[in-house]
C-alpha cells in the first residue's frame, strides 16, 4: 500500500509524468458463416504507445483483488468463475504492454514480520466488516419474512466469499498458482506473438512480498555484465510504493502502469446512493434509503473499462534532478544519491512498516517539509543522507532536528484548519439541504392544481376505474387517482399499511415510490421482530418517539470496520439506515447544528484501502533462538488474559527478548469504547491527546504508551525501534529483506523532538528465515477465517485449552489517533509471540495430511517458454532428455539464447513435454484441458547477486529525450508557484492544457500579466555562479580534489568497469559527473571478488559510521571512511 495519497501528490506536484495509456481493442468482424465474431489483438503488431517494453512484472495482487471483490458489479459466483476474470484482467494488462523478453508475474508470498501488524489489523477489520454486512443481510430478510414475503432458500443461506482467502497457505491461491501455470501455457500454446516470451511465475508459495520479488530479480540481473542498461521496464500495480522501488532500482527506462482511479465514469458523474440523484453524496441526502428487496439480485452495470496511465519514472527523475539541486555544496551534487535521501524522507511520511511520525502528513505538504530542511540542511551535513541502502544516523538525526523546531506549529496549524474545514463543510451541507428542500418544494407545486382558490392534489385509488367503467366507449378509461383537496389529503392519510402492501404487490418501482409508506410500515415487524429477539415486550408502534428514542441509541456503533475511502463517505451503516426510520415518524427536518461536517469525496485520495483494503500480504517466520527450549510449551491462556498477571511473571521473563523494548500496551486488557461512525464515514469522539494544546507530549505518552514523559529510558527505545524501523525499510528497498523476523513492536510512533544522540545507536540485524505458510495465516488471521486453515490447526483459534487463543480477540479497540475516518483508526491487536506460535503449531503439524504439507512449504519460482523459444531445445536435452536422469545442480541459463537474462534451472517435475495439460478449472467450458500443450515449464532460480547493488547509473546507459522545456524547469524551481507552465501564449511551454502544480488540471492560467510594471527575468546564461538566480550548485572548489580521488588512490574499474555510473545527464553546469565516473573503489581492492553472498546466511553490516577503507562511495563521511558492503576477509 505504501503511502496514502503519494500518487495524487506526485502527480499534481509533477504533472508530466502521467501519460494516458493508448489501447488497441479486440473489433467486431462478420465470420466466414456471416456471425458477428470478435477479433483478437494482434500482440505481434507495434505497441499504440510509440515506445517497445522489453519486460513487463505484474504485481498478481494488484489483479486479484479487483477480480474476485470487483467495485460496481457483482462479484463472481465460484472461485474458477474468479479465475477467469483473472485470466482476462492479466491479458488486457499484458496487451496494453506487449512486452518482448520477459513477462514475470509475481504473487505475495510470505512477507517479513515487520508487514505482519499491518496484515493482522486489516484482516481482523475485514472479518469484522463481513460480519457485519451479513448481521445487515440476514435483518433485512427477517425484516421482508415478517411482512408476509417469501425469501427463497438460496437467498437465505448465501455466504459472501472471505477475501481473506487471498493469503499465502490457502487452497484459494494454491487453485490460483496452478490456473495461473493453466492459462500461461495455454497462450505459448496459441498466441504466436508470445513465441519469444519468457514468463516467470512467482507465486505465493515463494516467500517475500511480490513487488519486492520483482525488484529483487531486477537487482540480481543487473549485477551481471551481460544485462542491457537500456532495458525498458514496465511494472504493473495499484500500491504507491511501487513507484519508490521503481526509482530504488536505478534502471532510468521504467514506467509504473495503473487504472486512472481518478477517472469519470463514462456514464457521468456519480449518482447519490440513496436517491440517485447527482449533485451530492449519501452523507448529504436527505431523502430516505432505497428499500432493496433481498430476492432481487445484483446486476452489472454496463461501463466502459476504466483506463490505464503510465507514471514515466525517467520523466520523474528529470523533475527531481531540479527540485534536488542545492546551492553552495561542498561537495559534487550526485542525482543517485540524491534521489535515494528523497526516496528515505519519504519513509517518514508513510510505509507499510511503521506508524508515522505524528508532525508528517502527506495532505499537509509533509514531504516539502522535510524537503526544505534537507535543502537547508545538506552543505552543513557534508555528505548524503543514505549511501546505497544505508542510513548516515549522524545526518539523520540533523534532519529530525529540523523537523523537531517545527512540531508545535504544524500541529497548531493542523488543528486552525480542520476547524476551517468544519465550517465550511458545515455551510455546503446546510446549503444543500436547502437545495434538496427547494427541488421538493417544486416537486409538490407540478403536482398541485388551484381551482377557484382551493389547491388540489393526486391521491392514488386503484378503485376509480370501477366506479362505472369509461365514461363513454370513445373516451379513455377513468385514471387511477382522485382530486382531493390539499388540506384533505393532509388531514386524512392513507392508511400506511394498506399503501405499502399495494406497493410491495407492484413492480420495483412502486416500491422506490411508495418507500416512505414502506418504512413506516416496517416499523411495526422491525420493532415486533426485535423485541422478540431480544426476549422483551411488545413495542407499541403507535408510539413514534420511543421509536425515534431507540433509533438514535443504536446510532452508537462500535468502531470495528474497515471500509473503502467511497464507502466511508457514501455509505450509510446499518445503525444509521435504522435510524432513518425516525425521519417518517416526527423528524422532516434536520438540525443543521448537529448534522456532523461531510468530507468532500473530490479532496481525498482514491489509494485509501479498496474493497478489503488490500492487496493480501503475507509473513513469515523464525526459528527459536538457540538459548530458547523449542519444545517448552507455555500454560494455556484465555482471551483477555493480560501478561502482567501474577501467574505469568515466570513465563513474560523466558518470552522476554533482551533486544526487543517492553510493549505496555499488550500488557493490560483491552478497554472497548464505543465510538459513533456517521452516515460520510467520519467518528465523532473526544481527542483527549490535544496536540494542538501545552502538554500534548506528556498526554500522548500517557494515553498511548501508558508511561510518564519523565520515564526517558522507554522513551529512548521506543525511538530506537524507530530509527532500527527507517533502516530495515531502507534497506529492504534496496539491498533486500535485512532480517525477516524483525518488527517494530508498538501502534504509535514518538514526536520528532525525542529522538536523541541518533548517531551513537547501534543498530545491527541478525539472519533469519521466513515463517511457513501455515504459521503465517494463524499470524494474520481472525478466528472467522479459520475455514482456509486445515482443520486440525482451526482448533488453536477457538478451543478454550488453546495455548494462543488470546491471539484471537473477538472484539477489539480502534483508536481514532487524531483522525476522522473510521478506517484510518489504529486496530490495538495483541501483538503475536511468534516462539508460541510456532510451539503451538508444531504440535499439530503431524495430524497434517501430505497435500496440507505440501501447502504449508516452501516453493519454486517457475519460467515457461515457448517451442519456439531459442532456450526450448536446450531444457529439454539437458532437463527432459534421455541423459537427463536425476539432474540435482541447477544448470546455468546460456545468456545468448536468453539474450542476456541469467539464472540457473531444474526440472519442473509437474511438467512433461509435449503432454496434456488437464484444466484446473473443469466446470468452465472455455478453458478446456490443453492438448497439445506446446510450452515448457522449469523451476527457475534467480542468480546470486554478484556485488551489493549500488545507486548508479550502469555503464551504456543511453538518456532518453527530455521531456521537461526551461518553462517547466523554472517552474519546479519556483516551488510551482506562479510561472507559465501549459500556456498557448507568448511563453507557455510545449502547449499543453494541463496546468502545474496548484493550479487545476484542465485549466488555462496565465500567469504574471505583462502589464502594470511586468519585467521579463535576466538570461539565465549564470546560473552556477555567485549572482543571478543561483538555483545550481557553484562550480567546484579548487580547493577540493577531483571527484575521481574520492576513495583513496588503489582505485579498480573506472569506465572499463559496467557498473561504473556514467556521466549525469541532468548535470548541464551544475558540477562534475557523478563520484564514480573515474573509478576508484577505496584501499581494497576489487579483485579477487568475494564468493556471492547467500542472503538467507550472511549478515548485513552495521548502520552508523562505517570503518575506515573500503568503498568509497561519494564523499567520505566524517573523520574518514566509507560504506564497505563486504565482510572483511582473513
């Protein structure tokens, strides 16, 4: 998911970096019978785009989760119904690209224990959400039963699939992976433009998170002389974080593909879901719910496909080599590096790791804050932030001090404009009442009619027609109402029972129609119906202010829920649809004094959690420490047994990790509050941290962390597991996973202002492995998703002796923190004790059946080719042949036949060449079994990276057009402020209607007038010098050694080397190329090379300041040094 809001961002601060994707359809032809047949796209043909991808990697979840949870349709029915979806969702994907060498479609595997917290609380929030959409379904069938209508059986008894399923370990992705394989060889088989294809299938019994499997590929290949630096990437997904690891990767050809979620659907604006009108939201309307009959099913709406958009990293990187550039630098400006301290503060912002600080939010311009200080801060640090995956903790803590100075202003700040907001989000809602009041009084005036002063109007009675019959043969029939006088009709209402049987015994659109009369009816069976249920007394129905009283009671709802950004605004709870009822009785109008402020739908960010929220992420595992008895099984606990007992003193001390600081809040139990979720998704509580009041730090320790700000040895470990957070996240970007079991072990993080000596913290990760499946999904899972587990495990997520029950709270707390959308809230879950996990799970692993183990291991990625591919012959003489037999070595891939892609391959043994290809998924006809089945299949390993991988540009890199005029270049200069970007006069850029950065997209600006004393600026022929505009960096001291000295002298490559940066393309005037142009890798040299590192086994090096020697990547940091990846070797 990355961070919230990050793309809308980028794009309204960077706009030329988004492109409409251009896509060829499939056409309508007339067959050789004369039927109407479609035509396939021609994948072999040119891409419409105007530009060739060499490789495209799907991140599989990005396709999964709108495929089997889709928004605005109905979901399909089975699982294999899901898989075709699949099917047809990945080949519009992939014909959008067309790539020509490599397609890698990568499914989340077993994530690092650090993403475990995330996955925990969203899918604890998503059981719940289902739970209680079902309780809503289940009422509205009583509620339909007790008004004489029959609900058939198959209504009745329909479970809504769990999308928890979609989980590494569960029979839902092992059906995935093998359909997957299904529909891969299938398209080798018969799309010739797929001939020359190498696909690469990481699924989820592959441990690591898919677009990191992906970047982790990226990495290994371009360790090696025989990869392309020109290699065009195409990575597909819908998490923000994807275009980070895109720019972490240093290849300058990658675009990031993704559906515009900002795009209007072609059937218009959207319309109000309880009265299907345009103009406002659900949480605006004052018009009652539409009654939805629960036999009456979904049907899709016929739509155009949303479209795609490319974000063009290169086109990025062009802006950044702007806005990056800072003045008076003691030292050469390097864009990689650059590039990589933006990327870090970034991390500040959000992750998927770590809470964020609570001075940054991205709505508020957090990221130029953080900016500016960087900026300002950068000469006085001497040297880069990062240094190719590590973090300099001496300039980090110079940052955090900066940020520090500012916390109390942005919080006073943040509060004056929620209270703006508040206000004006209050008037828009009191003018669109008044606006749907005066389209209501205007409704009744064409149905009213003044004869001789007295006003008439239409009352149904189906009965006029046989009060005689037509009043003559010639003339139409008697309509069905009469003329009564207003004050009649007013006087005498219909009986609202007999008017909502009419209604029910018509068609759906009496029942929108006559739906107020449907109600007030309902109330009778509702509070019947519930007072039986709840074992009370008979509701007098005639009584509307008691029901008015108990609507507005059950509005108090516990906030335990996740839903979409749309659904939060738009979609009225259940509590409130009750509470609507109320409305018919006494309450025509609304206090607008009460009416709690909408959020406008338009200012917030479609990345906000989709359907469940997310893309289904995984975790792993470790094995005990050495010291631990792996076979000590802990006493047996309860739910809301709290650690702290008496009871457990002995066993919190051997659970107890040394390194690891104490965790005060899964020490007591877990309070429930109930909290209020309003019709536009907001809560209305009580913020009793303040933050914007004197004293908020001591509050904030207090409420969160139950700890007293006097206490500041907590407090230093809480901001030590912080900082340890921003390196493992850092280097997991870049050099891979640091140490799977590594998490950070609190909801909350501290304030700027109480990090302290940074620079002297040791920060140090230790080897370890991933969980299994198995133990993952009883890491994640609620107990309401047992179903996927296998059976004997579902027992130590209910039964009442089970050692990890109070793993599986039935209830839990979310905290608001300062937010008001439910879904941002903070789930308080117990965190998991892994050593009782897998304790717990060993004991059961021998009741296990062979498949279930096999579900619960650790599998292979897999390449399929084509018969044609020039690799085909090659597998099967050396894989499948006669002399093939019990091949154990990985064989090395020939990189000339795969053209330069490298890697080592066993047999698959799923695969015989030449073979039938059963369907995985028999009950669809269109996907029959696949004869003959002209693939190949192999299990493929990646290569073992032959040196760290480095912030560089690669040598042979070719740049591509600038796509950024001076226009734009100024205009990031000036912070986007003013200026005459997308002008078509006189000065106005390329052209382009689209305006920059605060102004509106579409909008035609113009810019500083050329009147009433307007200059034009001087030339910009002095940039780099000590007057003008000073926006580059001065030219280099002639004090300072040339950049190739940086180092030391034993030197190595220098431009003979491949991976040796080549010159900056962005430099222009602005210093000397980047610190490794001449070479020079420190007192060490390169050669011989070390054996490459396993990354299962080799420990990472220390953060903070690194020994003497070594690299010498860039400027040395203080009192010499630099960065050395390599282990020393005697």
């Amino acid at each position: 998911m990355g961070v919230p809001a990050l793309f809308r961002w980028l794009s309204k601060k960077y706009p030329k970096i988004v492109e409409r994707v251009k896509e060829d359809t499939p056409k309508k032809i007339r067959g050789p019978d004369g039927e109407i047949v479609e035509e396939p796209i021609r994948y072999e043909n040119p891409n419409p785009n105007g530009f060739e991808v060499d490789n495209l990697y799907l991140d599989m979840n990005g396709i999964v989760h709108p495929c089997t949870h889709p928004e605005g349709r109905p979901a399909p029915e089975t699982e294999e119904e899901m898989m075709v979806e699949i099917f047809k969702y990945t080949e519009r994907v992939v014909n959008m690209c067309r790539p020509r060498k490599v397609l890698m479609m990568a499914i989340d595997g077993v994530a690092p224990r650090a993403k475990m917290n995330q996955q925990r609380s969203r899918r604890f929030r998503a059981a719940q959400e289902a739970a209680d959409k079902e309780e809503e379904r289940r009422e509205a069938i009583k509620l339909f039963e007790a008004m004489g209508h029959a609900v058939s059986e198959e209504t009745a008894n329909h479970k809504s699939w769990d999308t928890n399923a979609i989980t590494p370990g569960t029979p839902f992705m092992d059906l995935l992976s093998i359909s997957l394989k299904y529909w891969v060889s299938h398209k080798l088989t018969t799309d010739p433009g797929w001939k020359d294809l190498k696909i690469i299938l990481s699924d989820s019994s592959v441990p690591g998170e898919g677009e990191h499997k992906i970047m982790d590929w990226i990495r290994r290949q371009r360790s090696y002389p025989t990869w392309d630096a020109n290699t065009s990437h195409v990575i597909y997904g819908l998490d923000a974080d994807l275009i980070m690891l895109s720019l972490a990767t240093h290849e300058p050809h990658f675009r990031v593909l993704r559906e515009d979620v900002f795009a209007q659907s072609s059937k218009g604006p959207h319309a109000c879901k309880n009265c299907g009108k345009v103009g406002h939201i659900a949480a605006n309307c004052k018009s009652d719910k539409k009654f939805k009959d629960p036999n009456v099913a979904e049907v899709a709406k016929t739509e155009d496909p949303k479209p795609f958009i490319f974000l063009d990293v290169a086109c990025l990187r062009e802006y950044l080599a702007v806005e990056l550039v800072v003045p008076g630098m003691p030292f050469p400006f390097d864009l990689e590096l650059a590039i990589d301290d933006w990327i870090f503060m970034i991390f500040f912002v959000g992750n998927d790791f770590l809470p964020h600080l609570p001075s940054l939010e991205i709505r508020e311009g957090a990221i130029d804050v953080l900016l500016k200080i960087w900026r300002a801060e950068l000469p006085r640090m001497g040297g880069y932030l990062t240094n190719h995956g590590k973090v300099n903790l001496d300039r980090a803590q110079v940052i955090l001090e900066g940020l520090a100075k500012s916390e109390d202003e942005i919080f006073q700040k943040r509060k004056d404009d929620e209270e703006r907001q508040e206000h004006s989000q209050k008037r828009r809602r009191i003018e669109e009442h008044k606006r749907q009041d005066e389209d209501k009084a205007r409704e009744e005036d064409r149905n009213t009619l003044t004869l001789n002063g007295t006003e008439y109007v239409a009352v149904d009675n189906p009965a006029a027609t046989a009060r005689g019959g037509p009043l003559h043969p010639s003339l139409p029939s008697r309509p069905a109402f009469d003329l009564v006088p207003k004050e009649d009709a007013v006087k005498q209402p219909e009986d609202q029972d007999q008017k909502a049987k009419k209604a029910m015994a018509g068609s759906n659109s009496d029942i929108v129609k006559n739906r107020k009369a449907i109600r007030m009816a309902n109330m009778s069976a509702a509070q019947a119906l519930k007072a039986e249920l709840e074992g009370g007394n008979d509701v007098n129905v005639d009584d509307k202010k008691a029901i008015a009283q108990e609507g507005k009671e059950e509005d108090e709802a516990v906030v335990t829920v996740e839903r979409t950004e749309d659904e939060e605004k738009e979609q009225l709870t259940k509590e409130e649809a009750r509470g609507t009822l109320e409305e018919q009785g006494e309450k025509e109008g609304v206090d607008e004094e009460v009416v709690p402020p909408a959020i406008q739908t338009d200012e917030d960010e479609g990345e906000a959690p989709v359907g469940d929220a997310t893309v289904a992420e995984n975790d792993e595992s470790t094995i005990p420490e050495d010291d631990e008895d792996p076979t000590h099984v802990p006493r047996k606990r309860k739910r809301g047994d709290s650690d702290g007992d008496e009871d457990s003193n002995e066993e919190d001390d051997d659970d107890d990790d040394d390194d690891a600081p104490p965790n005060p809040e899964a020490d007591q139990p877990i309070p429930k509050k109930k909290l209020k979720v309003n019709a536009d998704g907001t809560v209305d509580y009580e913020d009793d941290v303040k933050l914007w009041e004197p004293g908020y730090r001591e509050r904030y320790y207090e409420k969160k962390f139950g700890v007293k700000l006097s206490e500041r040895e907590f407090i230093d470990k809480v901001t030590k597991s912080y900082m340890e957070g921003l390196c493992w996240v850092l280097e997991y970007y870049y050099q891979g996973v640091p140490a799977w079991d590594w998490f950070y072990p609190y909801h909350y993080a501290p304030f700027a202002q109480d990090f302290r000596d940074v620079g002297s913290m040791d920060i140090k990760f230790e080897t370890s492995i991933p969980f299994k499946p198995f133990a993952q999904l009883l890491g994640v899972f609620p107990a309401a998703s047992r179903i996927h587990l296998p059976e004997p495990l579902q027992t130590l997520m209910i039964d009442e002796d089970s050692p990890i029950l109070d793993f599986y709270p039935p209830d839990f707390e979310i905290d608001m923190n300062g937010k008001k959308m439910a879904w941002q809230g903070v789930a308080l879950l117990p965190f998991i004790d892994q050593n009782r996990l897998l304790t717990a799970l060993k004991s059961k692993e021998e009741l296990l059946s062979d498949d279930e183990k096999r579900r619960n291991s650790w599998g292979d990625n897999v390449m399929f080719i084509a018969n044609e591919n020039p690799l085909y012959d090659l597998f099967c003489d050396k894989l499948y042949g006669l002399r093939a037999k019990d091949v154990s070595k990985p064989i090395p891939i020939d990189t000339k036949a795969s053209y330069g892609i490298t890697g080592s391959v066993l047999p698959d043994p799923n695969c015989v060449p030449a073979s039938t290809f059963d369907t995985p998924i028999p009950s669809i006809s269109e996907c029959p079994d696949l004869n003959p089945n002209d693939s190949i299949s192999v299990r493929y390993y990646f290569p073992r990276q032959a040196h760290p991988h480095r912030s560089i540009l690669l040598r042979g890199y070719k740049p591509e057009p600038a796509r950024l005029t001076e226009s734009d270049k100024d205009w990031v200069r000036r912070g986007g402020q003013g200026g005459r970007r997308g002008h078509r006069h006189n000065g106005g850029g390329n052209g382009n209607v689209t305006g920059g950065p605060g102004m509106a997209r579409g909008r035609y600006e113009s810019g500083p007038p050329r009147t009433n004393g307007y200059q034009p600026p001087p030339p910009r022929s002095n940039y780099g010098g000590s007057s003008g505009y000073g926006y580059g960096a001065p030219a280099p001291l002639p004090s300072r050694p040339p950049v190739s000295s940086y180092g030391g002298g034993a030197g190595g490559y220098g431009y003979s080397n491949p991976y040796a940066a080549a010159p900056n393309p962005y430099a222009g005037g602005y210093g000397a190329p980047a610190p490794y142009a001449a070479g020079g890798y420190g007192q060490r040299p390169y050669v011989p090379p070390l054996p490459p590192p396993n990354p299962y086994s080799a420990p990472p090096p220390a953060y903070g300041r690194p020994p003497g020697g070594g690299y010498g990547y860039g400027a040395p940091p203080p009192r010499g040094g630099g960065y050395n990846p390599y282990p020393s070797r005697r």
